[in-house]
C-alpha cells in the first residue's frame, strides 16, 4: 500500500523539504575543480548541523558518508573519497535528510567547468525527464505514466535509462512504497491519489543502461564507463497537480 498523508503530514513534508532545498542552494556553488569529493561531503554535513537536521544516507544499511557524490560514469551511490574534481567532470550529488521524523531527498548534477556538447546535452535531457514526470505525477494517473514520460524523453535524446535503481514513495521513511521505474509503458500500476509523496529520480547514460556495481558493494557504474547524469525531486500529489516540494 502506498501511504497516503494526511494535511498535517504534509506540512511536514513541506518543511523537511524546503530545509532540504536551502542546503543543496547552500552547497550547489561550492562544488569546484580542485576539491575532493569527501571535502563536499564535510561542507554537507556542516550545512545540516546549522539546520538542525539528520543525514538520513548516512549509516542507510551501512552507508558510510553523508551524501553521494558520482562522478562521470559513476550513476549513483559514489561514497565521496579523495577523488579529485577536474575540468569537464560531471557530478552528481545526492542528499537524503531526516527532520522530525520525516524524510526528503533530492539530487542533482552538475558539470565541471567547460564540459563536453553530449555531456551538457545530457544533463539537460535528464532535467527535462524528470520535469516530464513530475507533469505526470497527478491524482488518477496511473504510476507508469510517470515512468513513460520519462523514458520516452530520454530515448527521443539518444541517451539510456538506468533500470536497476528507481524512485520511490517517501514521508516517514526514506523509501516507501511504490518502486517508480523510470521506464514502462504507460497506463500501469499504481493509480496515484492526493496525499501521495513521491520521490522522482531519473538515472540517465549516454551509452548502455547497463551498471555494474564498483568492488566498494556500492557505487554503481556504467558498465561502458560513459558518463550518466541523475535529478531527484520529492514531490507531493495534491488537488492543484503535483507539488515539487525540493524546488
Ligand atoms: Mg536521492
Ligand atoms: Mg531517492
């Protein structure tokens, strides 16, 4: 079953996430050449002690840092490191946060410097999935509507999407009920009803959609080792259509 929220939850679900949206504003311009991903991951964690807020990744079936950082063929779960941001890299940084008991999570990706046309175009086609199926998520589609608008998107760009991770319903857990892939035909599953908290995150490659997962147990690669981009957004269903409560 997916939970639905009442009002009250709801405004809660606004707060986490607003607080969510003001550490990645916080965080976003500090990403630059020359830093290690693990000095993000210290400025991350700084960033939600001042907001009084918990990093929910943070110890998630054993995960070690405070965010995820990937870079370039790295899809997602990249645990930050000494790797060494340079020109033309694209990273993807991924933020889970907990306040009161309740959850938000968002991502987003952005290029080093001067990046290549494919990859520039890339990030773009991935944002542009996600806003698709964010337009998707409203009170009696079916939750494949999501997951189509996505994939047809990506597919009309020349890019893959990865089929082995996929959204999910959040609120008082990180992942709850349903899974969200991010392809299928439309006009299945789930049928979405207001009070539905989604978190929506397309994982796109430039190449092949197939990962291989890095020998850390974690990090998921691109098994071409091109490069891959992922945009995440909690999202409310609500009587006005879909609310994108990390914006
Ligand atoms: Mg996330
Ligand atoms: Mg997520």
């Amino acid at each position: 079953m997916v939970p639905i929220k009442s009002p009250a939850e709801l405004d809660a679900m606004r707060r986490v996430s607003a607080v969510l949206r003001k550490i990645i504003d916080e965080l976003r311009p500090r990403v630059i050449v020359g830093m290690a991903t693990q000095e993000l991951d210290a400025q991350a964690l700084e960033i939600m002690r001042e907001n009084a807020v918990r990093a929910a990744f943070k110890g998630y079936r054993g995960f070690p840092a405070n965010i995820c950082a990937s870079v370039n063929e790295e899809v997602v779960h990249g645990i930050p490191s000494n790797r060494i941001l340079k020109e033309g890299d694209l990273l993807k940084v991924d933020i889970g946060i907990e306040l009161d008991g309740f959850f938000s999570d968002s991502a987003f990706t952005v290029g080093l410097g001067k990046i290549d046309g494919r990859s520039k175009r890339l990030i773009d086609a991935t944002k542009k999935a996600l806003d698709l199926g964010i337009a998707q998520a409203r009170a009696g589609n079916h939750l494949s509507d999501v997951s189509w608008a996505i994939q047809s998107h990506v597919e009309a760009q020349g890019f893959s999407v990865v089929r082995e991770f996929v959204g999910h319903g959040i609120g008082r857990q990180m992942h709850e009920p349903p899974e969200i892939m991010n392809y299928g035909l439309p006009h299945k599953g789930v049928v979405l009803k207001e009070g539905m908290c989604l978190a929506i995150e397309p994982m796109v490659n430039a190449g092949t959609w197939e990962v291989d997962i890095s020998e850390n147990g974690w990090t998921a690669l691109t098994k071409d080792r091109l490069n891959s981009a992922h945009f995440e957004h909690t999202v409310a269903i609500t009587g006005n259509g879909p609310e994108v409560l990390t914006r």
